[in-house]
C-alpha cells in the first residue's frame, strides 16, 4: 500500500508468487513504484533520493498554496512459516486484503 508517495495518493497491489512485469507510458509511475518497495529494505532506496523530495505536493484548496502530504510505504508478506508485516512511519502495515504471497 502507497500513500501520498510521489505520483500515487493512494495505491493497493495484490501480488502472488507469479513474476510482475510493469508496463505504461513515461510518467506513469513505474519507477516510483520500485522506488516505493526499495523503501521496505535496508538503505537509502533505488534513487538514494532526500526524504523531502520523495512527498507528494497537494494543492491546498483554502489558501491555494500547496502543501506536502506525509507518505507512507506498507507491505504484508505471507511465508509458509508467518506473516511479515513492513511498513514506514508513515502509514501503519497493511490489513490483509493488500498482500503479496511470495
């Protein structure tokens, strides 16, 4: 689960033990997805980025200013012997329904 990372508000993916290949035009996100699961391993992730530059900007609707949203990065894996959960300070691990079988 991704929220407020980059270009996502919000993202939920569902994965099971099938390879994952990511398709879509310039822009779309591909690279801040792999960028988001680097995250959930130890480092500084796949483009060594600074932590403000990794916000999302949302515009401001009273004062028309924008402001930078919190992120988060949160990811369940099922292993025969247990559940991990992983997950940044940002948002809390994700329940069930966003899990990735491996």
């Amino acid at each position: 689960m991704l929220t407020d990372f980059r270009n996502y508000g919000r993202a939920e993916i569902q994965l099971d033990r099938r390879p994952v290949v990511l398709t879509g035009p310039n822009g779309a996100g591909k690279t801040n997805l792999l960028e988001a699961i680097s995250f959930l391993i130890p480092g500084r992730g796949l483009r060594h980025a600074r932590l403000p530059d990794i916000d999302r900007m949302i515009s401001a609707e009273a004062a028309g200013q924008p402001r930078r949203a919190a992120w988060g990065i949160a990811a369940t894996v099922n292993r025969p012997e247990a559940q991990i959960d992983l997950g940044t300070a940002g948002i809390p691990p994700p329940p069930a329904a966003a899990t990735a079988g491996w």
